[in-house]
C-alpha cells in the first residue's frame, strides 16, 4: 500500500494533467487519522507525500460492483454505529481513472440504495488504506483493521 501513496505522490508530479479536482467526503476522525499518518511519514522524510496521495491509493481499491459498494457502505455504518460524526466534503485532485469510477457509482449506487452512501464508502476504504499502511509493518491486515475501526468508534464517542 505504501507503494501506491509514493506512486501517486510521483504520477502527481509527473502527469498533472491525469489529476481532476473532485469532492470527497471524509468524517472528521477518519481525516484526522489520514493526516496524522500523513505527519508520521513526513517526519520520516517522506516530504513529497500529500493527503490527497493517501486518498487516491485508498480509492483505488473502491469496489467494482454497486452491490459490493453497497456492502461496504454498510460495514462503515456499523463501524461509525449511532454516531453522526461532523463531515464535509473536501475538494482534492485525484487520477482520472478513480474519479471516473467515482463518477460511475454515484448513480448506481442512488438507483440501488439511496443517496449518500458514497462518502461512507470512501471512508471505510480509507479505513482500509490505513489498516493496510500498518499492516506492511505488523503483517496482520484483520487486526489491523479492527484496531483502527475501534479508534475511529472512540473518536466518534469522545465529545472535542
């Protein structure tokens, strides 16, 4: 997965052209948790590194089939349980072929479930990036990812 942030960082810099400013909707304490991440790698020296880089590699692995985003929808929900964390949509460049299938699932995804379930899906595969980032070093992906699911729940819990 660290490979896919670097090579955004990189095909950024390279190919701006391939890059579109897009809304994305990210819950506060996902966010939070993307850009101390982000933090953590710079002050490793990774400087070229951006949020937007972290984005892009996370919805790169968005699903393929409305049915399966759908159920990705659903898994954030019952990650973020009652609570309605504060978001707001941000706007960020990311490669043209995931704003493409962005732009695909939208649709599909209001015909099939409703309006409002592709900001859930780009924050559980945000949840999944960073279980993936930790998982590099730890080499348990599942443990992994129920640990930052159970972070991002006590952030949501815990009032500012």
């Amino acid at each position: 997965m660290w490979n896919r942030v670097v090579g955004a960082s990189m095909r950024m810099r390279n190919r701006r052209t391939a890059w579109k400013l897009v809304a994305v909707r990210m819950d506060e304490p996902v966010q939070e948790m993307l850009v101390e991440r982000l933090v953590t790698d710079q002050l490793k020296g990774h400087l070229k590194v951006a949020l937007n880089h972290y984005v892009n590699a996370a919805l790169l692995d968005l699903p393929e089939t409305v049915n399966e985003a759908v159920e990705w929808a659903y898994a954030y929900q019952d990650v973020r349980g009652m609570a309605l964390p504060a978001s707001a949509p941000t706007s960020m460049n990311l490669e043209k072929p995931v704003v493409d299938h962005l732009a695909r699932l939208k649709p599909q995804l209001r015909l099939v479930a409703g309006h409002g379930l592709l900001g859930q899906i780009q924050n559980y595969a945000a949840l999944r990036l960073l279980a993936a980032l930790e998982a590099e070093v730890a080499g348990d992906f599942e443990w992994e990812f129920q640990r930052v699911c159970l972070e991002v729940q006590q952030r949501m819990a815990t009032p500012e």
